[in-house]
C-alpha cells in the first residue's frame, strides 16, 4: 500500500470518485430544473395560436338542372357554378379536458338573393374521459353526421333524412356522446329547431344513438322526440310531439363502402295540426375504391312523406358517379342525379320537388370539395 502524507491513494481516489458523482448528480439536478423553468416559461409565454387551429371545407358544384312541376319548367333550370356550403372553423384546446370550437356556416339563399351566414357550432367542451365527453353550445346531433360518416360522400349530397328535412345536423343545446366497451353513444337534449333558429322553446327535444362496429359491420339504432321548435309562448298550438325512430347497417373497408338507412316519423310535419300523420323512407348506398384516387358510387332513396293523408305520395331519388381525388384537400366527382315526386311536393336539399300531380328534378355536372 502506497501512503501519501499519511494517506492511501486508495482513499483519495474514492473521495475523488465520490466529489465526481455528487458533482454528476448536482448538473444533472441542474438541468432538470432548467428544463421545468423552460417548459413553464414555454407555457405562460405561449400564445393562443400554439392552441388555435383554424380550418374550412367548402362544397361546390358547376352543373346543369332540369326542373318541372307538373310539366312546368322552374327558376333553377340552366347551367351555373355553386357554392353549396363554406364553413370555417376554428378550435381552441384549453387542456386535455376542455376545448371550444366556432363553425359558421356560409351559404347562397335563392329566395333572398343574398348569401347567408350562420353560426353553425359553437360549443364548450369537456372531455371527461373516452366514455363520456359533454358539450354545451350548438354542435353535431347524434344521428346525420353519424351517418355521413358511414356514407363517405357527403360532399356531393345529404344523406337520407338530412336531404328530405326530416332531421337536422347541429342544434342548440346540451351534447353527451363516449364509448362504453364497443357501443359507442351520442345523446342531445336541444332546442328543437336546428343550428340556423336558436330560440327559446316550451319543451326540449331529444335525439339519441347507439351503434357498435364489428369486423368492418356498423350498426346502428337511433330515435327523436320533441316539438321541433314549434311549442313557442304565444304561438300557434302545439297538438302532437314528433318522433323519429332511425336504424343502419352497413359495411366499410378501404375499398368497399355499402350500407341501408331507415327512418319512421310520425307527425313530423303536423306539430302544429290537428290531424295526425306518419312518414319513412330508405336509403341503399354503396361505392367501389377501384384505384388508389378513383372510386364509383350510387344510391338510391324511396320517402313516404305522408303515408296517412295522402298514401299515394312518393318521392324517389338516386344518384351515380365517379370520384376522383387528385390531392389531398381536393375531391372531384362526375355525377348525375334525378329526383321525381308524385301526388305532393316535398322540400328537399335540392328544393321543392313535386307537384300536384308530379314533378322531376335531373342534375349533371362536376360535384367537388375543397378542405384545409
């Protein structure tokens, strides 16, 4: 053993080991505070963009319209470029649990000649955990966006009861949806007259689903009560509460898409009647991916707007085409629609069709979509 004045250079190498580790341990405790510091600062410096996103979709078509009522040709006949729907969209993100989005809703209103601006949704969200998430505002109702997901091409047409006005897709009001094992639900208790009248009401409506997804299969059960809006203080007696019951089942992968949708109403339209009245419909869809951008689609949809006072009035529609999506942000379709109406009139995403006796809408044209 070597001593050096007195001590072994065995015991000043372990105090040179150990002043080596403390002084380790002392930077890296260093760091650590310098990078708490940091991300604190990062966070309260921070500015509401870092949380901020803002994005918009808008619908668009450049078509030809054919239209006749009992023989008579309409003011939408001829060839014109559309802009069906532009929402712009902004979303804020508080924390994990709470978040805020605003959507307006632009639109080209015929009647008025002048384009129409609506807040779409505008809501506050919590997000509790994956089975339940609360918001409070206008926001989407259970049923159509739902099923326009299952769709897939909702930027060339409605689906089934949003095109025949038998539904809404936002209202005002108070939304719970989550996931409990492999149901996923969605529950609105609102107003009653959809996201463009905000008002107040008498009552409250309630829209609901459930639906489970196996293997590529979706089904789906669904349901509406309420007044529509129309049970107002002061206003025209509200004699029946309308219903909607609604079910689909469908298919979806990457390549094939095929689905049916069903809905039965009673009183839909007679709210404010004495006279009762019920209604259904059905929607067959179905679309083919053939190439990595290339898709065809059709579907076809048969109503009995009033099956009780008028039994013979029917309308039916249908539609094909081919997409193309060349980027991103773009989708493009080649599609001809035709819609005829016996016996009535109903109003419909495409307007008024019918007549007394009958009428036929057709459209053929470029059908697009632009989001960011």
């Amino acid at each position: 053993m070597i001593l050096v004045g007195g001590v072994t250079l065995a015991c000043l190498a372990g105090v040179a080991n150990a002043q080596t580790t403390d002084q380790s341990a002392d930077i890296e405790q260093l760091k650590s505070k310098v990078a708490a510091l940091e991300a604190a600062q990062k966070k309260d410096s921070g500015s509401w963009a870092d949380s901020t996103k803002i994005s918009g979709r808008m619908y668009f078509d450049i078509s030809n319209i054919d239209h006749k009522s009992d023989g008579v040709s309409q003011s939408d006949n001829g060839t014109s470029f559309d802009i069906k729907r532009l929402y712009i969209g902004i979303d804020h993100k508080f924390d994990d649990v709470w978040s805020a989005n605003v959507t307006t809703d632009f639109l080209y209103d015929g009647t008025a000649g002048a384009t129409q601006i609506y807040i779409k949704k505008a809501y506050l969200e919590a997000k509790i955990s994956p089975a339940l998430a609360i918001r409070a505002g206008s926001t989407d109702m259970p049923w159509i966006p739902f099923v326009e997901g299952i769709y897939g091409y909702r930027q060339y047409e409605q689906t089934l009861i949003d095109r025949t006005k038998f539904g809404t897709s936002a209202d005002w009001g108070v939304h719970a949806a989550g996931k409990l094992g492999p149901v996923d639900y969605a529950v609105a208790v609102v107003d009653g007259a959809g996201y463009k009248h905000p008002f107040r009401s008498k009552g409250v409506d309630v829209e609901a689903r459930v639906s489970t997804q196996v293997s590529g299969f979706t089904f789906a059960l669904g349901g509406y009560t309420g007044k529509l809006g129309k049970d107002v203080e002061g206003g025209a007696p509200d004699y029946h509460t309308a219903t909607r019951y609604d079910a689909l089942a469908a298919y979806t992968n990457k390549v094939v898409r095929v689905g049916v949708e069903y809905f039965h109403a009673d009183d839909w339209a007679n709210v404010n009647t004495v006279a009762s009245d019920s209604s259904d419909g059905y929607s067959v869809f179905g679309s083919y991916t053939f190439a990595p951008k290339w898709s065809v689609l059709a579907k076809y949809e048969d109503v009995n707007p009033k099956k009780d006072t008028v039994s013979n009035f029917e309308e039916k529609y249908y539609n094909f085409g081919i997409s193309y999506a060349p980027t991103k942000i773009v989708d493009l379709a080649l599609m001809y629609k035709h819609d005829n109406a016996k016996n009535g009139s109903l109003s419909t995403g495409n307007g008024t069709i019918g007549g007394l006796i009958k009428g036929d809408y057709d459209e053929i044209g470029i059908f697009g979509q632009l989001r960011y």
